[in-house]
C-alpha cells in the first residue's frame, strides 16, 4: 500500500529504496527558500543500522504490512530464545543476534510481540515498562543526600541499572525497556 510521506509516523515500517525500514523519528521541515522536505531517521530491520536521509514531500512511500504474534517468553537454549504463541500454543524460536538489545530486558513468562514481514522475522516488541524484582543493590549510605542521588541496582535479568537510594535489595521496579531506565516503584 503506498501512502503519501506527509502521512507517516514513529514506529511504521516502510519499504523505502528496496530496503525494509522502520522509522524512528521525523522532521518536516520548512526552509525560507525552495520546497519542503522531510528528514527521517530509519532503523534498517533487516541489518540494524540506523540511517538518516532527506525525501521531498511530494513523494509516496511503500508501507509494509507487519503481522505481530502475541507470544510468552519460555526459555533460552544458549543460541535462540523460545516464545510460545498464546494463541496457537506454537513455539517460536528466535536466534539470539536478533534479539541483542532486548536480552537485558527479558524474563520468564514476559508477553512480547513477534514481529514478521511475509514470514520473515523481523524482531520483537517488549511491552513499554516491565516490573522486575531488584536482586542486588548496596544499601543507601546514611548522610549522601545530594539531589537525585542514585546507586547501582542489578535486577533479575542481569541487568544493571541507576535507582534512587530508596530502592532495596527483593522491591519490584518498573524499568522502561526502550532507554533501560528506572520508571518508579512497582
């Protein structure tokens, strides 16, 4: 399906100059002088790499149809991570390299979205924030009260993160899986 460039947003996938791409953020831009444009940032979904480039606004873009499965995080086999359909009961195995930067961020029984494109996968999608139980973290020392005074928290999933010295070794978080920072208490 084509669609006219001033009708795109964050978050589509597009096929743009035979490459499949998602956006990841845009600009109109407007100059004093000659026609306007639109900058986009794109994440190639196919090799990772990010990519910037310019359009005239009066072109018209492919949008690529991404089927989504609802899937259950069950467990990793060293080289691939298994997901279960929650509709079909079928187990996906997703090879380890696709999921790179998402692994700090997964759990047991985590719901995550398995993304494909004419059956080819493509990657996933973790829900915005995810509750983790805080395993290790040093206890806030008395008298450090300096504004926003942060410590080192390590989660269940490995991952380390800055928390507020209030935060305590067996509390759940909330941590945003999109810049992997700490959202509240749960």
């Amino acid at each position: 399906m084509n669609i006219n460039i001033n009708d795109i947003k964050n978050g589509m996938t597009i096929i743009i100059d035979g490459n499949l791409c998602m956006i990841q953020e845009f600009q109109h831009v407007k100059p004093g002088k000659g026609s306007a444009f639109v900058r986009i940032k794109l994440k190639n979904l196919r090799t990772g790499s990010v990519i910037e480039n310019t359009y005239n606004t009066n072109i018209k873009i492919q949008k690529a149809h991404v089927d989504k499965a609802h899937t259950n995080y069950l467990y990793n086999t060293g080289d691939s991570y298994v997901f279960m359909n929650g509709e079909t009961y079928e187990q996906i195995e997703v090879p380890k390299e696709k999921l790179e930067e998402f692994i700090p961020f997964i759990k047991e029984g985590i719901e995550v979205d398995i993304n494909t494109y004419e059956g080819e996968l493509i990657g996933i999608s973790l829900p915005e924030k995810v509750e983790y139980t805080v395993t290790a973290t040093e206890p806030a020392v008395k008298g450090n009260t300096t504004n926003n005074a942060q410590k080192d928290a390590t989660i269940e999933t490995g991952y380390t993160v800055k928390v507020p010295l209030f935060i305590n070794e067996g509390e759940k978080i909330v941590i945003t899986t999109k810049d992997g920072k700490y959202a509240g208490r749960a």
